[in-house]
C-alpha cells in the first residue's frame, strides 16, 4: 500500500476519534487507572463498561491494522502516541485478564505493536510516571477546590 492511503487510514481513524461518543469514552479513560483485574472487572459491569471496550478495542483493532501491513508502522506511531498511554494503562494487569478470562491472546494486536518500539518498556514506564504525575496534580486541584468551597 502507499503512503498517500495509508496517511489516508490514519486520518479516517482520527475522524473515528473524533466521534462523540468515542471522545467522550477517551475522556473518561484519561481518568481510569485499573490497579488488578477485578477493578477492571468491576467497571466492565458499570455503566462505563462499554467506554472502557470502546477505548481499548479501538486501539487493538488499530494495532491490527499496522500488524498485518495495511498502515505503515512507523508512519502510525510516528502520528500517534494515544496507544502507548492507553497500553501503560492495561499492561500491568494484561496476563492478569488474560488468566482471568482464560484468553491468552487478548489484546495481543495492541501489545505486539507497542512491543515493536524501541525502548517499549521504558516508554510506558515513563508515561505511568505522567500518568501518577497527573493523578496528584488532578487531586491537589481538586482539594484545593474543595477547601475554597468550605471557606
């Protein structure tokens, strides 16, 4: 495939991104920080379940494509770096679901993909740093709001 249709794959998953369901899903996961399967268990049961399907098929039936030669990768990763902040997210409880729901292959697409990148590991541990970073930044926000409101 060409690069002129494969930049054309990219942008038609952007436009995906941009639906508003998908964004409202992709808001709420920036805030979804799973620490063991049965949490993610857990909100699979409630009404964010689907956003949290939604979130993370997407990536995976994206890493598909690239894994089987329709989007170039280096031109994916190049215009993307959304993946690697939602597989910081679900890696450290993967093998975790993966024993759970005996599916040995889930998200396998994803994880293939993101394995590829160079330095994969300290990448997505840096971003779980950013990720703490801004967990503490959002809750110091949060209870600065609160103290203001009780003053």
């Amino acid at each position: 495939m060409g690069k002129q249709a494969d930049a054309d794959l990219i942008l038609k998953l952007y436009d995906l991104r941009r639906e508003k369901v998908m964004r409202e899903a992709r808001n709420w996961f920036f805030t979804f920080n799973p620490t063991s399967a049965a949490e993610y268990m857990e909100i699979l049961m409630s009404e964010q379940g689907a956003y949290a399907r939604m979130v993370i098929s997407y990536w995976d039936m994206a890493a598909s494509l690239v894994n089987n030669g329709a989007i170039d990768e280096q031109m994916f990763n190049d215009a993307n770096g959304e993946h690697l902040f939602v597989f910081a997210k679900i890696e450290p409880i993967l093998e975790e679901l993966r024993q759970t729901w005996n599916e040995p292959n889930m998200l396998k697409h994803f994880e293939t993909l993101v394995r590829r990148i160079p330095d994969s590991d300290k990448k997505l541990a840096d971003i779980r740093e950013r990720i703490k970073m801004i967990g503490a930044m959002i809750a110091e926000r949060q209870a600065k709001a609160q103290a203001a409101g009780q003053a």
